[in-house]
C-alpha cells in the first residue's frame, strides 16, 4: 500500500514535532534535506543547510527553560509537475516549564521527495503572537 503525499507529509511532521518535544537531535535530521533553509519568524535569520540548523536545535535543546515548537499543518497542496509540496499551517512555541504558549503564528514549508521519503527544502515563520 502507497501512503499518499498528504498523509505522508502529515507523518513527518507529526515525527519533527516528537523530536522537537523530546529534544531528539537524530531524529531531526533524515527530515532535513541537506541543503535545507529556515528564516525564523520574528528577525528573520536566514538558516541555510542541515547542519546549520541541527546546531542551532542542540543550543535551544541545551537552554533551560526552553520554548518546545510545533507546527500544526492546515493545508498540504502537492505539484502535479515536480515531486514537491508546500505545506501551510500555524506554529507555536510553548514554555517548557509552564506549558504557556509564549510565540505563535503562521508558517509555510517547501517538501520534496527524496529517496522515496519526503523532506524539508524550505520553512519561513511569521510571528503573530
């Protein structure tokens, strides 16, 4: 049986976000492609490739308290032409002590199909709260 894109997609998120809540480091990568990029949401740093970004998981992983991220997809449109995605939705960051959300807002990320598994080319956040 064949996963569809959407469901596929919705899998590896659901996977970051568990690595992201138990601070899973190995877990985070194979969900990157190498040459992955974030701009973050509220100064916009530019984080360009997996390691980049990996390092910067391992000191926000090390901070205490820290924000614990997630990313709540809304919408998942596949191209009828290129094996990529764009996943749209809503992202919070929430105390690690508290459980009170302290950032929040919208997000939109590029997936391709790699190796037969879907990975993240390109994130850009916006804070709105």
């Amino acid at each position: 049986m064949t996963t569809s894109p959407d469901l596929a997609i919705r899998l590896r998120r659901a996977a970051f976000n568990r690595a992201l809540a138990e601070a899973d480091l190995a877990a985070i990568g194979p969900l990157l492609a190498p040459g992955a990029v974030l701009v973050t949401g509220t100064d916009s740093a530019v984080l360009s490739g997996r390691k980049a970004q990996l390092q910067v998981w391992k000191r926000d992983f090390a901070a205490s308290p820290r924000l614990v991220y997630a990313r709540i997809p809304e919408s998942i449109v596949t191209s009828a032409v290129e094996p990529i995605a764009l996943e749209q939705g809503k992202w919070q960051g929430t105390s690690s002590v508290s459980g009170e959300v302290l950032a929040a807002g919208d997000y939109s990320a590029k997936w391709r199909l790699q190796g037969g598994e879907w990975v993240i080319e390109a994130e850009i956040y916006v804070t709105l709260a």
